[in-house]
C-alpha cells in the first residue's frame, strides 16, 4: 500500500495502472536527504509532463514528510512511509534513492546516496522507457556525491 500525502492509500499495482513510477526515497531525519531536496524537485520536473507518475516517498508521517518538504510537498505527489515497508520492499539498504519502478511493478534501475553518475543511468533509463529528455547531471548547485544512510534504520 502506498499513502499518499492526499487521498486514499492504494496498492503499489494500482498507482500503476497509467504511468510507471519515479521515486526519490528520502529520510526525514538525515542531513543526507536534506542535502539532495533541490536536486531531487529538478529531476522530478523534468519527468513531470513525460508519461511516469513523479513522486517523494518519506520514510516517516505525513508530517514528517510535509515538515522536511515544505512546499515540494504539495508540487508533487508525496507518499509516506513510516513503517519503511515500501522501502524494504523496494530492496533499497541508503537514502536518498532514486527508483524506477516500471508498470509491470519491477524495479530496472535505481541509485543509493547521491551520484550523479548513478543517478544519470536512472533518469537515462526512465527517460529512454518514456521517450521522454533527460535530465542533466551534475549542474551548478549539485552536491558533491556522498553515501547515503542507512534505509532501514
């Protein structure tokens, strides 16, 4: 079940239906996921019009999600998971994470920590899957590439 910020929660396959799915991960409690939070709203925005359903999940409430946030909160579709049961669903063990999660509910790519290089193999994917530019990486305001912390703790 994914539980969105607004709405009802749904099931993972349901979410699916139409778009497939691009997933930044963050923890609210960590320097790390504050630290990637612009980078992460340009790449949504840039796959925001394409044909994948852009979205936050939160390792944590809803308000958890909508204090760390702030208004990317409302810009974007956020879920919250503070069981982190989509998380260990996802096989993802450091936050940040960015996740493609295709209609077919499999996972072809995903990045831990903050790469551009890892992060870049995501978006070429989700961008060659939907036809769709990439994003660049890194631009100017980028931060340097760090590991992420634990996804499970």
């Amino acid at each position: 079940m994914l539980h969105p910020m607004k709405g009802n929660a749904r099931p993972l396959r349901e979410w699916l239906t139409t778009f497939h799915l691009a997933s930044v991960v963050v923890d609210p409690f960590t320097n790390e996921s504050a630290w990637i939070l612009e980078t992460a709203a340009r790449v949504l925005h840039q796959f925001a019009d394409a044909a994948v359903r852009v979205n936050f999940i939160v390792a944590g409430s809803p308000t958890d999600a909508k204090k760390f946030l702030g208004p990317l909160a409302d810009q974007f579709l956020t879920f919250s998971d503070p069981d982190r049961i989509m998380i260990k669903q996802l096989g993802l063990n450091q936050l940040p994470a960015f996740v493609f999660i295709q209609g077919d509910g499999t996972v072809p790519a995903s990045a831990e920590g903050w790469s551009p290089a890892s992060w870049r193999l995501v978006a070429n994917h989700i961008a060659q899957t939907v036809q769709w530019q990439q994003p660049q990486f890194p631009v100017a305001g980028d931060p340097g590439s760090f590991k992420g912390t634990p996804a499970l703790a």
